[in-house]
C-alpha cells in the first residue's frame, strides 16, 4: 500500500491537513528501545509550523501523543501507535478553491484518480502529513544511536544563493543556529533576505539540502533491486516538493572522466578505506564505510499568493488569487523531514 514504507521496521501514515489530527503505526521496532520522548518532541519542534519568521503563520505545538507499543520508557516490540492533533486549522481560506485546481499542485491529479478531493489544504497531499514521518524518523534515530550512527542534514541552496563549504568543512554545530538551516551563517543570511522578498512579493522559491551520515557500517543494502542508493531515493522522493536526488559526486560526475572520479583504495589503520568518495558511501548499492551523502532537490512552494492563470472542475479558464498560510519556502523545515526519511529507510537494513 502506498501509505506503508518499509519491509522490516514499517511505519504507515494517516491524516489530513484539516482533518482532526495526523499520525501514524511503527511496527517491526525491536523491545527494550530506549525512547526519550524530549527528543521525539523536539524533532518535531524543528518541523512544526509558526517557528520563525520565514516559514507558515500557522501555529501548531504539534504535540505527539502516543497510543500503544511504549512501556516505562522503552518499546515493548508490538506496534507503536501515535497521533499529533491538529489544532489551528482555517479551512475557510481554502472556500475560493474548493472548485478550481491550482498549478503544480495535486488537485486535478488526486480528482482524476479517485474522484473527490478535499480541496483544504490540499488534505492528504499537503505537507502536514510529514509531521507524522519524524516522529516515526525519530523513533528510527534512537535505534541508530546505538550504532553511533549520525545522520545530519541542511539547506545548502535556496534559489540562487549556494554555500561554497563543502561536506567535508561544513561545522555542523552551526545549522540550528539560524532559521534557514545553513551552516555557513553569511550565506544563511543571504537567503534569508532573500525568502523575505518573496515573502512580500508573494512568490515563491527552491532549493537544495545536503544530508550527511556516518559511521555506517559495511554492507548495508543489497544488489540489483533494493540497493541502498534506491531505497533512500524512494525515500526522498516520497517528501512533498521534491523533484531531484543524486549522491556522491551526482550529476557533477558527468563532467569528470574515471581516472578523476574512481575512488582508490588505500589503507588507513591497518583498514580499507577510500582515498577519495565520489561514490557518496555506496558502492554497488551497498555501503562501503565511508561516510554517506546526497542531495536533495525541492520544487517552489506550489501555492502561491501571485495571480495565476488555471481552469476550474467546469473546465472553465479561470485566474486564481491563493489565500491562506504557506511557506514562501519549505527548505527550513524540510531539513528534520529528510533526516527523519532517512533514518526510517537506514534502520530496515539494520534490523535486516
């Protein structure tokens, strides 16, 4: 089913924009997991809605409640079952668009498949739905933290504006200190002045966010059909907005010939290991123990504020004016969704 990811740690997802609440099942998580409920909370803190001035004015605690599967502290082994009410929904900004499709968006392609749509919000299409995904990314970090694997993601373009670090000299201690998610702080403000103008132009804008994991063991994934590279594929672009996904090198590789682009093998330690890491980690979809890193790409925020030219369910040509609350650009909060996706398709082959 398409509401299900995973083979052996699952997590499914429900819920709508502005239905009562959005949430999800984990199932497959091992006993005795230690579950620290502040930082399930606060992953969804860095998600939620209303946190800056850059992002949505919608304003939810987004609260995590759990249901089953948790017992003094620690997880039983059976389903964990969780629920994140929501809160401040206006489903009368949405009125002006119950009978048109907006551009880019999935109301005309959800009305085609199954013939009706709930037009608040874009309901199971909007981007709330990934609320429930980090409390289930979280619950994926614990397990992994007992690996010491590190999973650590941030924007690296907005529009136009790119850092000039490089993975390996980005200071990770500087991402939760701006609102945009960038750790190169002159650069984070170029793109924050920058989402503020098209906060007020109405407009919208993309980008880029870099992941980084370490401390993957070797052997992680499996050859042809569900390589490691494949499955965190499917996972980010399963995320709302997004468009594009590469690793390693990526489609940098296109402009580098094999003798500039293989990794050689050396010895580090009395250990194999790679000279350089074009391969981003994954070699033949499996992990070969360097550290793992890709590129995300997000799509403009689709609703937008600007007149727009689109055609209605009477097939009328028709100009629309979008109200409502949405981000000029998802980035920011995007970054706890990616690490959230990746956790949850990295812990499969863990428990594998």
């Amino acid at each position: 089913m398409s509401n299900i990811f995973g083979k052996i740690f699952t997590f499914t997802s429900f819920g709508e924009s502005h239905g009562k609440a959005v949430g999800g099942v984990v199932d497959g998580c091992p006993p005795n997991i230690e579950i620290d409920e502040d930082f399930i909370q606060n992953e969804l803190n860095r998600r939620r809605p209303g946190q800056s001035e850059i992002s949505t004015p919608r304003s939810e605690a987004d609260k995590v409640e759990f249901l089953s599967g948790i017992f003094d502290g620690k997880t039983t082994g059976t389903p964990i079952a969780f629920v994140i009410w929501n809160k401040n929904q206006r489903s009368e900004d949405y009125e002006h668009l119950k009978d048109v499709y907006r551009p880019s968006h999935a109301d005309f392609t959800y009305q085609q498949k199954y013939g009706i749509r709930d037009h608040r919000g874009g309901g199971r299409s909007s981007a709330r739905e990934t609320a429930s995904r980090v409390v289930a990314g979280a619950i994926a970090k614990l397990a992994l933290h007992r690996l010491g694997i590190e999973i650590c993601a941030y924007t690296s373009q907005v529009g136009h504006i790119a850092m000039t670090q490089t993975n390996e000299t980005v200071d990770f201690q500087e991402i939760e200190k701006n609102i945009v998610r960038c750790p190169q702080p002159e650069i984070a403000e170029q793109m924050i002045e920058y989402i503020k103008e098209l906060q007020k132009e109405g407009d919208s804008v993309g980008g880029i966010i870099s992941c980084v994991i370490k401390n993957v063991p070797v052997g992680w994934g499996n050859p042809i059909f569900d390589k490691l590279s494949a499955r965190l594929a499917q996972a980010m672009l399963s995320i709302n907005a997004v468009h594009g996904f590469d690793y390693g090198a990526g489609f940098n590789g296109v402009c580098m010939k094999g003798s500039e682009m293989n990794d050689a093998f050396v010895l580090k330690n009395n250990e194999i290991a790679t000279k350089t890491n074009f391969s981003g980690g994954i070699q033949g979809g499996i992990s070969n123990g360097q550290d793992i890193y890709f590129r995300v790409l997000f799509k403009p925020t689709a609703t937008i504020s600007k007149k727009q030219q689109t055609v209605d369910i009477q097939n009328n040509e028709v100009e629309i004016e979008a109200h409502g609350r949405h981000d000029a650009c998802v980035l920011p909060r995007a970054v706890p969704v990616v690490e959230a996706m990746t956790a949850i398709a990295l812990v499969d082959f863990c428990f594998r």
